[in-house]
C-alpha cells in the first residue's frame, strides 16, 4: 500500500467509514494521521436497533457515540461533526459547505482524501458529499491538489465509471474493521446481517475497492 | 420504545389540545429501497418543528393504530403507529416499525421544538484522552 502522513476522509453519516475502516487502520499502522469529517449524525436512519433501544429523539446521540467508538476502534485521531442534518447535505448552502471543506484541507494538507464517488454512491447525501468535495478539490492548483479515492456503490457503476483501480486486501486488518462496524450498536444488525458469523460471507469484507477520481 | 397505549396516548393527545405545539412527522421507505429491490420506490418525506394547534385529536384502531389531528384548516393524519416512548414526558414520541423494527412512520409533538444537531464538535486524538476543541 502507499504510504501517507495525512489523510482526509469526508463521509456523510456514522457508519459511512466501515466501509473503509480496513483501509484506515492500515494507513494508520504506516504512521498515517486521519481526520475523518462526518457530516451529521445519521440523525434520520430507520434502524433503531435489534431490538429497538433508541428513537428519533434519542439517535443523535446515540449514533455520536458510536461514531467516537468507531472512530477509536479504527485508530483514527481528528473526527470531526460538522453538524448538517442527515438528508439534507444536497439541499445545503453549496458555497457554505465548499468554503468549509476548502479551510479544512487547507489546514491539514492532506496528500489523499477519501470520499464518496459523485452519482455512484446510492444515497443522496454520498452524492453530494463527493461531489462537494470534487468540486473544492478542482479549484486547488493542480500542483498542489491532494489525491481523491472514492466509494463507489451503485448497481453496474463499473459499466460507467470502470472498475475499481485500487482494491486493498485488509485481512490483517479486520479485527479493528469489525469493532469498528459493531460499535455502531444501532446500525449494526442491518449493515452487517449474520456476515460476521459466516465465514464465507465475512470473507467479502477483507476487499476494500476504491476509484481514483479523475479531475480533468 | 414501548408498543402504543392508546389511554395513555389519548390522555397526551388531550393535554396539547388548544396549544401552539411542535409537530415532527416522517414516513420512509428507506434510502436503500429501490437499490435493494428496483420493483421499489425510494420515497421518504418529513416535516420537522412545524408548530400545529388542533382542536381535537384522537387515537384510533387495535394496533396498529391511527392518529388524526383537526386543526383550524385542515388535518394531521399517521397511520401504521405501533410504538411510544412512555417514558418521555415532556413530549410525545410515536412511530411505526416494521418486522424487522425499522421506523416506517413517525408522529411526535413536544410543547418545545425538537433538537437540531448542534452539540456537534470536533474531537481530536479520539484515540487517547478526548481533547474537545470549541
């Protein structure tokens, strides 16, 4: 894997970062420094837990916790909640939030930022979230720009966007994955079904694919 | 989250009766309906620190149950609610779950308005001691 000092990840809700969490830790494991900006706090998700333990008025909380437990599980040091409302990242003032972003990898200098990839993502706010960051990503001088790694997950997105170009194989690194995954306690029974407990089914959580993205 | 006790519901319902009252309603399918199954729609909608005042509200069925609100022009209408917060007294928490327990429908009313997220922060060496910059 390369090797990076600092890197940047920008994901809408808790939970988001499991999907990468074996990425991370490796990176972590090489010296790298990771601020993870969360967007919101999943305030709006439908899974209350298994068996219900929190509720609309409760979650945010909850899931924020969570998150600090997940970011810890992982090893990552800077997590930072920006405070958006969940769902509503696409209807955010865009000038706003890429400010925002923009002073923020101007503070870290991150060389890689991790993100969801723009129109391939699923979920409105993973959309947005990416193509927020693309977008303050192309105003830095091409000289300077950090590197952009995206999640794709929408159905036949290789068909439009290639396959992935960068697949890692984190095994060793599937013990804090796990944790971190687990410790979204309200979330966890519908991210994950029984695939912790079938190996078969586990084993498709030790590839992480990413897409480098391409700014003309 | 406790299954609807609809006498203990209608005596809340009663309380906020002919007072300005903060309504959070929502239904969804979820965000990943459509992606799960493509005969799916994706729809979800909510309304969040609306303030409402109804003349009269009541609390029907056997479960699931139904609550509609009169107002002074019009309704407030949830079907499909299963479940309360019984232990929140300062508002009333209602929602709908499915078999699997997620929320398909949710009805609250609170005499102050829900909380926005702003106990947001940042939090730096998550890892070791918290140090929480302001």
């Amino acid at each position: 894997m390369e090797r990076y000092e600092h890197i940047l990840v920008v994901l809408p809700h808790p939970d988001d970062e499991g999907i990468i969490a074996g990425t991370l830790a490796a990176y972590i494991a090489q010296g790298a420094r990771i601020t993870y900006v969360c967007l919101t706090l999943g305030e709006m998700g439908r899974n209350m837990g298994t068996p219900p333990f929190a509720n609309r008025v409760s979650l945010p909380s909850i899931r924020k916790q969570e998150l600090i437990d997940a970011c810890q599980n992982i090893g990552i040091q800077d997590l930072r909640m920006w405070g958006l409302h969940d769902k509503t990242v696409e209807f955010e003032d865009q000038e706003r939030l890429d400010e925002r972003l923009l002073a923020t990898i101007s503070e870290l200098k991150p060389e890689l930022i991790m993100t969801f990839y723009p129109g391939y993502s699923v979920h409105p706010d993973h959309d947005a979230t990416g193509a927020a960051v693309i977008r303050t990503v192309a105003r830095i001088a091409a000289d300077t720009r950090p590197i952009v790694q995206c999640i794709a997950l929408s159905k036949g997105c290789k068909e439009m966007i290639g396959p992935p170009d960068i697949t890692h194989d984190v095994s060793r690194y599937m013990p804090q994955k796990q944790a971190a995954i687990r410790a979204h306690r309200s979330q966890f029974h519908h991210l994950v079904g029984d695939s912790f407990d079938k190996p078969d089914k586990l084993a498709r959580f030790t590839k992480e694919r990413l897409w480098t993205y391409k700014l003309s | 989250m406790k299954s609807i006790h609809t006498e203990d519901v209608q005596r809340r319902l009663d309380a906020y009766k002919g007072q300005p009252i903060y309504l959070h309603l929502e239904m969804t399918t979820g965000a990943y309906a459509s992606h799960q199954d493509s005969t799916k729609l994706t729809a979800s909608t909510f309304i969040s620190n609306a303030i409402i005042r109804y003349s009269h509200g009541l609390i029907t069925g056997h479960g699931p149950y139904r609550v509609g609100l009169k107002t002074g022009q019009g309704w407030v209408y949830s079907e499909g609610l299963t479940h309360w917060d019984d232990s929140d007294n300062e508002r009333l928490i209602m929602a709908g779950h499915d078999q699997e327990g997620k929320l398909v429908v949710g009805l609250q009313l609170s005499s102050k308005p829900f909380g926005t997220v702003n106990e947001c922060e940042d939090i730096t060496e998550v890892t070791g001691n918290k140090e929480i910059k302001k």
